[in-house]
C-alpha cells in the first residue's frame, strides 16, 4: 500500500483518550513489536 500524505496530518477523528497507568501501558506498548504492526522508515 503507498499512500501520499500532505503533512502535517491529523487523524483525530478516530482517536477516543482513555485513562491508564504506566503499568498497563507499557506491557501493550512493548506488544507492538515487528511488522506489520511496527514501521520506520528513513
């Protein structure tokens, strides 16, 4: 998939804030590791 994005681009439409400490945080945080689920590119 190639998507050309104007930047800066703001997706908060679909963003709900929620609460949470940094002990439950983390642990999902450190899930996502390798693709597809994590991406850089340079």
């Amino acid at each position: 998939v190639n998507v050309k994005l104007r930047l800066p681009a703001v997706f908060n439409k679909f963003l709900q804030p929620i609460s949470m400490s940094a002990e439950e945080f983390f642990p999902q945080w450190r899930s996502l590791s390798g693709p597809p689920l994590k991406l850089q590119e340079v």
